[in-house]
C-alpha cells in the first residue's frame, strides 16, 4: 500500500490586489483540481471572518469561522492549517493556494505551514505578485496601514512602504506585471532590493513550475535574520543605486540619533545591523522604508557569547561573524545598505562616517564609550 502524497501548498502574498488575484488565478488553471483558499479580514462580522474555497471554476465552498483573536492576521494562522488538513484529506486535491488578504505578510504564514503535518500538507513555494507600475510609489509610501484601511487589527502600527518591504524581500519567486513593458530603472531597483529572487511575468506558464519547485522556511528565516541577512549588494544602474556601508568602528549614539531624519530619508529602503558605542554587546538591527526607521535590538554579537556557546547559533551566523570578524572587536561592525533611485552617495557616506567615534573618542575605549549619550534611552531602554 502506497503512503498517501501530502498536498503541495503555495503561498502567495501581495498589496497589489489585482497582481496576486491574477496570480492565483493562473495557478489555478495551470494545475487541475488546485484550489485556493481565501480569508477576508476587512469583512469581519460578529466576530466571523470569511473565507471561501475556490477553483478555476469558481467559488466551491463559502464559510464564515469565528475569530479567537482581535488580530486577524492570528485568526487566518488560526483557522488556515485545519483547512488545508481538510483539503488534503482523499487526494482529491493536486495544490492549495493561499491567497493571503492584502497586507498580511508571507513569512509567518509560511512558517506555520511548514511547521504542520508533514505527512499532509509540504510547502513547496512562497511569491509575492508585484504591479511594477507601483513599485516606487509603494515603497515611498509613508501612510499608516489603517489610513488605507489595510490595518489587521487596532494595534497594527505598520506603513503602507515597510508592508510591502517585507512581501517583495522574502519569497524565493517575485510574479511581475505591468501596463506594456515593464521599466528598467523599476526592474533595476528590483534586482538590488532581492537580488536572489526568481522573477516571472504573470501570466507565464513558468510560474506554476516555480511555484512548486520546494521552499526551506529555515533557510528563508536565516537570510532575514539581522545577524547574518542577506543584504544587497553596491550597485549603480540607471535608475537604481546601492550603496553598502561597512565599517569596524563603533558609532557614537548621540551624533547618530542626531542624524537619523537624514540618513533614513536618503534611500526608499535601508537594511543591516549596526554596532552603538554604549551599547557594546547589543547587536542592533536598522529596517527603513519610505521614511520610517524601526532600530530594534537582535540579541548579542556572537563575541559577546562564550566560546562555548556558539555551537548552539545557527551555521550561518557563525559564517557571517566569520566575514566580519576583526581582531579586537569581533563581529562587532556596522553593515547598512541603503538603495534608492537617485542616490546620493557622497553626502550619504559623508554623513555615516561622521557618526563614527572620532580617533580620540576611539582611543578613550570601551569604558569611556558607555558614558557618551543616552540619546537611545527612550528607544532601546538603558544599557545593561
């Protein structure tokens, strides 16, 4: 008796309703007996949500689950994976799609799939369907999800641009779509924002082929974790730029804060870590798109550990400390990419590097750096 054939699960994501819609759509009439499944948290009602069943064919099962949480991006994690079960119960089905609602980002509902049965349902890709037309626009934009009722619940305090961000930076497969020919200068910005990512124009029979050629949730986590992301690389195209600012020298907190409109303002999207000189065993992460910038803490520096315990972090954040290690600081450095249009380099850099601690500031050390501000205080709570 042969085991049963877990279902094949896509995941597609996007703000550009249409794009993913017609995304969907195409990978329903590329695989027989695919469906997609569809929650919609703008709908909600006594507490339901609802969710529809679909195939090439039309609507085939319309239901309305109560939601357990006020965040309905929890209550579709909530209510998707027993659906999928059910779907994959008799083979009946070749692929489930979900169709995620607009603003609900890819990686978590990736990660909870990959994380159910496996015997029943696998993971075998992740893309996100993006109108090319939009891209700046949408990466500039600045406006609160909830201004553009795309908010998942009260507390939802994301911007339209960091959203999109993170749907076009984290799937392996990008579905691109366009009125006519698709610009170079967007399809350059593109490149530098997600140079690993499979590009294929909707409508292409390529895109059910990429869709289910395997996804690796870890894999996808490791490339966006702060300590050993996969960031863009330096670029300069017509219409696109990137610059990569590494340096081995810790930034003074009070001239950097001082500085932060400036620099956040200088590129569409900026991402890295970087090294404060009061804060020498905190790694911080640096995440800007369309103006605002989330700096958050990302754990330690791996040189602040004990030896002992780098074993227990992950093979790539031992390697990416292995590419940035330095002889007194360890992996200790500042790692900032920052891509736009038109990019000014030369400010930009000039900015950066004057938020470094001068040669005397330098050569006070480490003790004297824990006393040079408390500009972070209120963001990052004192050092410990």
């Amino acid at each position: 008796m042969t085991e049963p054939t877990p279902l094949p699960v896509v995941v597609v994501a996007g703000l550009h309703s249409e794009a993913r819609t017609a995304a969907v759509e195409s990978l329903l009439r590329a695989v027989p007996g695919a469906v997609a499944v569809h929650h919609e948290p703008d709908a909600v009602e006594g507490g339901r949500m609802p969710r529809t069943v679909r195939d090439a064919d039309g609507v085939r099962e319309r239901g309305r689950p109560r939601m357990s949480r006020t965040c309905a991006c929890c209550a579709v994690r909530d209510d998707l994976v027993p659906v999928l079960l059910s779907l994959a119960v008799g083979g009946a089905h070749r692929l489930a799609v979900v169709d995620l609602w607009d603003s609900i980002e890819p990686q978590a509902v990736a990660e909870l799939i990959a994380a159910a049965p496996a015997e029943a349902v696998r993971l075998t890709g992740v893309l996100t369907a993006i109108d090319t037309d939009s891209l700046v626009p949408y990466l500039t934009c600045g406006d609160d999800l909830a201004e553009q009722n795309l908010a998942l619940a009260p507390t939802d305090r994301r911007t339209v641009a960091d959203t999109f961000a993170r749907q076009l930076e984290y799937p392996p497969l990008l579905a691109l779509t366009c009125v006519g020919a698709p610009e170079p200068a967007d399809l350059a910005l593109l490149g530098q924002l997600h140079a690993t990512a499979r590009r294929v124009p909707l409508g292409s029979t390529e895109l059910a082929r990429a869709a289910l050629a395997g996804f690796d949730a870890d894999a996808a986590a490791a490339r966006h974790h702060p300590a050993c992301a996969l960031l863009p690389q330096e670029a300069d195209e017509p219409g696109a730029a990137t610059l990569v600012w590494h340096r081995s020298r810790p930034l003074h907190p009070g001239r950097l804060y001082a500085a932060l409109e400036e620099i956040t303002c200088a590129a569409v999207r900026s991402r890295g870590r970087l090294w404060l000189a009061d804060r020498p065993d905190a790694l911080l992460s640096w995440d800007a798109t369309g103006g605002a910038l989330c700096i958050e803490h990302a754990g330690p520096w791996l040189a602040a550990l004990p030896e002992a315990a780098w074993e227990l972090e992950p093979a790539a954040r031992r390697v990416a400390a292995a590419l940035d290690w330095h002889p007194a600081h360890g992996d200790r450095a500042q790692h900032l990419t920052f891509t736009a249009p038109d990019l000014d380099r030369g400010t930009l850099t000039r900015v950066l590097d004057s938020c470094l601690l001068t040669d005397a500031e330098y050569a006070a050390g480490p003790r004297a750096w824990r006393a040079l501000s408390t500009a972070f205080d209120a963001l990052l709570g004192a050092p410990a």
